[in-house]
C-alpha cells in the first residue's frame, strides 16, 4: 500500500508538473530571462503550489500524530539561515536557471522526449555523489544526516 500511494502521489505531481509547463525548460528558463522573454506565468505556478499545500501542511501537523506509512515526520530542524543553506540554494537556482530542469520537473520531462533531461539528472546524481563525499569527509555537517 505504501509503494501505491508514492506512485498515486509521484503521477499526480508530475501531471501536476506537465500541465504547469515546468517539465519544458524553455518555459522554464524564460521565466529567469527577465531582461528578454520573459514569461511569469511560473510565478503563479508555484504561488498556486503554496496556497494549496501551506493550510494542508498546517492541517496534517496538528491532526496526525505521526504519518499513515512511516514511525514519524520527516521536518527539518534547522530553522536557521547559514551559509550553506544560501549557498545550495544558489547553486540550485544557478543550475534551474541554465538547464531549465529541477529535480521535480526533469524526471516528467523524460517521458515529453527532452532528451536534455538525462544530461540533468547525470548531473544532478554527479553532485549528489559529491556532496555526499564532502559530508563524508567532514567538509561540513547536517544536523539530520540522511540515509
């Protein structure tokens, strides 16, 4: 049951991230072209995101005691702004804005035919790969390590 409900939720996000245009990277990437080309509509995308899961976050957290298919929440518990935390977001913001993929959006936009998706997600793992070899390497930390 677990398996089918992450499967109902991962197609009904990517439906989600389909129809909104966010799995065309050039959709994407003139939405960062503010001086050209620019196109907004992606802004109303991920507000529409917000004002959907803001109240059902909120909701779930005070009426669950913990999830339907796992022991607890996974939250973070960070509340800080730190210097990694800028600095990933840069370099996310820096890599969304060239590739016009994020994580979310390139794994749909493998089944429209961008073929430039697989080059992303190479990518995307490679940098994984790294930054877990720098935790590893003490480099720096997480206050919950994941698994």
């Amino acid at each position: 049951m677990k398996y089918l409900a992450a499967l109902l939720i991962g197609a009904v996000f990517g439906l989600g991230i389909v129809l909104s245009g966010m799995a065309d990277p050039s959709k994407v990437m003139n939405f960062f072209d503010i001086a050209g080309t620019w196109d907004p509509s992606l802004a109303f995308v991920m507000a529409g995101a917000l004002l959907v899961t803001a109240p059902g976050y909120a909701l779930l957290q005070r009426r669950r005691k913990k999830p339907v298919f796992d022991a607890r929440f996974h939250i973070p518990v960070r509340g800080r702004i730190d210097g990694r935390l800028v600095g990933g977001s840069v370099l996310f913001g820096i890599g969304w804005g060239i590739a016009g993929f994020c994580p979310g959006g390139s794994i749909p936009a493998l089944g429209l035919g961008h073929r430039e998706a697989y080059i992303f997600l190479a990518a995307m793992v490679a940098g994984m790969l790294i930054a877990r070899r720098l935790l590893d390497m003490k480099v720096f930390t997480l206050a919950e390590r994941p698994v």
